[in-house]
C-alpha cells in the first residue's frame, strides 16, 4: 500500500512518506478514502508556472514593469523591465535582496516600529516600517525574525520540509507514447514514478494541437520518502539527498528510465531528447505530521501559533495552511494584512 501511496503524497505536496503524515493532510490533498477525492478534477499549467501569477500582481502594481497591455498573453509573454521594478516609488520591488533580519525596535509589545535589514550587494541596508509582513517560508522565518518569543520557536521546531524535484524533458516527439496508446506512465521502481505528455495551454483561445511527431515537455515529479523513518530523519535525509546528486547524475538517471520504458517502442534518448530542465526544490514542502493542524494534548497546533501576529509582525506563508499552493498563499497573506492593518487603526 505505501508502494502506491508514498509517491502521491510526496509529490502531491508533502514531501515525505505516508506514515508520518496527518490523516487530515491526506483530506486536504484528496486522497481516496479519506471523503473528499479531487483526483479527477482538471488540472492545467501555467506556462512557467505559478510565475504567471505573479506576473499579473507585478502588472497590476507596477504597470510599467512589464511592456503591452494586461491582457493575458501580453501578461505572460512580454519581456520586463526589471529598472522598473527597483524605483523609489509607492511599491518598490528591491532588486538583489536579501532579508536577514526583522526585529521590533523596543520591546514587541509597546514598539512603534519594526527594522528590517537586508544585503544588497556586499552591503547592509536597513528600512524602518509601523509593521512588517514575513513572507517567507518557515525555514527561513524562523531565523531572520530575531525576536521570536519561545512559543514562537518551540512551534517552529515542530515545522518540518520534505523537498522533491521536477524535471522536465523536452522531446523532439512522442510517438514512442503514441505506439503504446498512452500519454502517461507510472512506475513502481526506478527513477521517479510518473511521467505525463503537458498538454499545451490554450491562450487567447488559440488550439494547440496534441500531435505524437510535434515536440512536447515530459514531467517528473521526484520525492524521496522513506517509510518507516521519522519525519524530521526522513526530511534532512531527503534533502541531503537532493543536494548531493549532481545534474549529470540526474539527468543520466533520467535517460535511462525513459530508455527502459520506451526503448522497445522506438524511443531512443540520444536521438528524441532535446534538453533536460532539473529544478531542485531545496526549500520543499510543509510536511504535516500529527498534531499539526489542530494539537495535542501537550501543545498546540504549530501553525495556529505562527498565524497569529508577533507584535507588528504578521506571517503570511501557504505552509501555515497545512498544504502548500498559490491560492492558500493569498488566503494567508490575506490573513497577514488584516493583522497588520489592526496596529495601524
């Protein structure tokens, strides 16, 4: 059973293997069994992902930053002008930034301002703000936030993130697919577990024909779970992992399954791949363990204490949803903003 379901659950979103994941994790994702199966809904892709997204916030702040109109295509297409983005002006998206620390100037419960410091260059720079919202994920707040009372802290402790990797493989056709009458495939040994034909996104309402002999992307979605180890072993092991493959390793590991699979219906990975793409999710997934989401008898739930605001600082992450994607994320900064606004009535 942990064969079929580990990989879904790592990949699905948590990281990890299936046993040291919330049941009420599995809900969230839709796993069969658990009451609530939102496998078989349609599922599409943004050309470059969630960037698409974000592309059209930046447009809606910053028109200028990026050239032609809001519609969708220009949104997604048009080049940026990242000049635009570091102006001294009402939003200003600093360019080369990195935060490394947040701290209330005073004590957090009768400050009247927080200060935020970040290295631009080989320099410091430090901004004053009323407040202040960490975006960040748990990884990184949990460090540059540097008066985090011991609640906040002991809640972080029991933050844990299962990393996976995506890679995606460009093929100058699928017709090896095709012969076998599928556009995907999954897999219980080997590199990986699943691999899909992306079919192309629509835009402007333009089709894009789904034909074997055109070029296509394949998809992997790699985790690394282990059953039967605990979550925080399982995570840093995972990660480790991760970061101690080279790309050439991956990228051989790659051929040869695609190889394996396919060779006997006239793929041939010297000759059909284009380019392999490897992105390494270092910074990974919440991974939920019981307890998470709603407590236990000994301590309360790590994501309801971080919701709530630290003085002038707000925390705004999807992994304080339990389940990490775009459309949480803007529920929980939307929670942050509200919590901010508080201070300033």
């Amino acid at each position: 059973m942990f064969r079929l379901s580990d990989p879904l659950v790592a990949t699905g979103d948590y990281g990890v293997s299936s046993d040291v994941v919330s049941a009420y994790g599995a809900k969230l994702l839709g796993l069969p069994g658990t009451g609530e199966n939102i496998l078989g809904e349609d599922v599409f892709s943004f050309p470059g992902g969630n960037a698409a997204i974000l592309r059209h916030i930046v447009k809606a702040m910053l028109p200028q930053a990026i050239s032609g109109t809001r519609s969708f295509a220009d949104v997604l297409y048009a080049p940026i002008d990242f000049s635009a983005l570091d102006r001294p002006q009402h939003t200003r998206i600093r360019l080369g930034a990195t935060a490394v620390a947040v701290r209330h100037e005073g004590k957090p419960e009768t400050a009247n301002s927080v200060e935020v410091t970040y290295v631009i260059g080989d320099q410091l720079a430090r901004v004053r703000s009323k407040t202040a919202i960490v975006a960040a994920g748990g990884w990184i707040a949990r460090r540059i936030v540097r008066d985090l009372p011991p609640s906040y802290v002991a809640a972080y402790g029991q933050f844990h993130h299962g990393p996976i990797l995506v890679a995606n493989v460009a093929v100058r056709n699928w017709k090896a697919f095709a012969k076998l009458g599928i556009s995907a495939a999954h897999w219980f040994d080997g590199f990986g577990f699943f691999v899909n034909v992306r079919q192309p996104m629509k835009i402007n309402g333009i089709p894009v024909p789904l034909d074997p002999s055109k070029p296509a992307m394949l998809t992997f979605y790699v985790a690394f779970p282990q059953s039967g180890v605990p979550i925080h072993v399982q995570t840093s092991a995972a990660r480790a992992r991760l970061f101690g493959t080279t790309y050439a390793e991956f990228e051989l590991q790659i051929r040869k399954q695609l190889q394996q699979m396919l060779g006997d219906s006239g793929f041939d990975a010297r000759r059909d791949i284009a380019g392999i793409v490897i992105n390494r999710w270092g910074h990974a997934y919440i991974a939920p363990q019981p307890g998470f989401y709603f407590g236990t008898p000994d301590y309360p739930a790590p994501l309801e204490v971080i919701r709530e605001r630290h003085g002038r600082i707000a925390f705004g992450h999807s992994e304080l949803s339990g389940r990490q994607s775009w459309g949480r994320a803007a529920q929980e900064s939307r929670r942050a903003i509200k919590q901010v606004l508080e201070v300033l009535v």
